[in-house]
C-alpha cells in the first residue's frame, strides 16, 4: 500500500480506521495462512497436504 509518498504513509491511520467502522478487521498475513496439513504451491496457492 505504501508507494514511498508522504501523504500514504500519513494517511494510513485514516484508512484503517475507515476500513474498521465498515466492519472489516485488520489481521496479519500470517494469520490467514493455514500452518497444519497444507503446502503452498510454485503459484503462492495453499493446497491440502495429500
């Protein structure tokens, strides 16, 4: 999100806050990628562990 422009980085807290009162929750990457029984494949897709 953050192209190296001043006025990304200032309005960040802006956006976030906007994105929140429209119910939307901010969550890590890392929270979204399952950890057991998947792999994620050459595309950056997870898959099921066969």
């Amino acid at each position: 999100m953050h192209n190296g422009t001043e006025n990304t980085a200032n309005s960040l807290e802006t956006i976030i806050r906007n994105i929140q009162k429209k119910g939307y929750n901010i969550v890590k990457i890392s929270d979204l990628i399952y950890k057991e029984n998947y792999e994620i494949n050459q595309n950056g897709m997870q898959i099921l562990k066969k």
